[in-house]
C-alpha cells in the first residue's frame, strides 16, 4: 500500500469510541460511537453489543442526535442517557430489550451525566442554573399547576421534583 497524506475525507471517516459501560449481569456492553454528518457537525449514538456471544454490536440509538453517557440500571432493565433530540440535552431512558426512548427531563438548560443510586430509584444528575433559581421539570407540570402553587403563571416554585424516577436535589456551594 502507497503512503499517502491524510485527507478532510480520511477524518470524516474516522469513528470515535467512548464511554463503554458493561451491563450489570456482564453479558452485554453500550458504547458511544460518534462521527462526522453530511453537514460536518458530529453524531454520537449508542451501540450495545454481547459478550459472551462475541457478535458485533449494533447501533441502538439513530438518528442526527448527540446520545452519550448512558448508564444501565442496577437491575439492567434499562438504560438512562443524555440526548439533545428535544433540543437541549435531557435525560432519556429505554428499556435495555429496545423500544422507543422516554424522556425524563425538561430542564431548560439541560441536564448533565446521570448517576443510579444503587436500589435504581433515583437518579443524580447535574445541571446548569443560575445561583438563587429554584428549579421544577418544566414538562411535568401544567399551567394550572404553576399557577396553583405560586399565584402566576411561570414561576418557579419548588427546589427539587419528580420525574419517572424520583429525583433528589441538593444545592451544593
């Protein structure tokens, strides 16, 4: 084979691999794979493959999305993990025998890598906010809700919130 420079198009081929996460009985594995799109931004998807089988793994996830850190449940039921699909980076969770993903979070700004408590009730996560904000799912709550517990619409009212997985939150300074 010729040596040759390296090209733009050599790059744009290059797949990156990250973030592998082994399932909690030790047969299965999830990974991120990320690479260049048509519109040369990047895509990461997850990609979940068997072990003991030794087959090759298959994409889980699809789509012009950025999925990352995904986190089985201690009871390997299923897999939660960061997607801008709706726009901002949220968590999402599938079950890991497939299916369409849910998602568990509205936050504004987003939310950051998850953490399983060890019985899988509850989630950790952070995310950005402004020092004084008190934060609520904004897609768990209705109009009449907000407008309920504080008077006006909008306002934001309680300092932590639940989602399909109770959620604890700690201000930490």
């Amino acid at each position: 084979m010729e040596k040759r420079a390296l090209t733009i198009h050599d790059l744009s081929e290059l797949k990156r691999i990250s973030d592998v996460q082994i399932h909690p009985d030790g047969n299965q594995y999830i990974y991120v794979q990320t690479s260049v799109n048509e519109q040369e931004s990047y895509n990461s998807h997850l990609y979940v493959g068997q072990l003991q089988e030794q087959t090759i793994s298959h994409a889980w996830t699809f789509g012009d999305v950025k999925d990352h850190s995904p986190r089985y449940s201690p009871d390997g039921k299923s897999v939660v993990f960061l997607s801008n699909r709706s726009g901002t980076s949220q968590l999402w969770m599938m079950p890991t025998t497939g299916g369409e993903p849910q998602q568990l979070t509205f936050l504004r700004h987003g939310a950051g890598a998850p953490i399983w408590s060890p019985d899988g009730q509850q989630l950790l996560f952070s995310a950005p906010v402004a020092a004084g904000t008190i934060v609520y799912n904004e897609g768990e709550r209705t109009r009449e809700e907000k407008k309920r517990s504080t008077g006006k619409e909008g306002k934001r009212t309680s300092s932590c919130y639940e989602i399909k997985v109770q959620v604890r939150c700690k201000r930490v300074s």
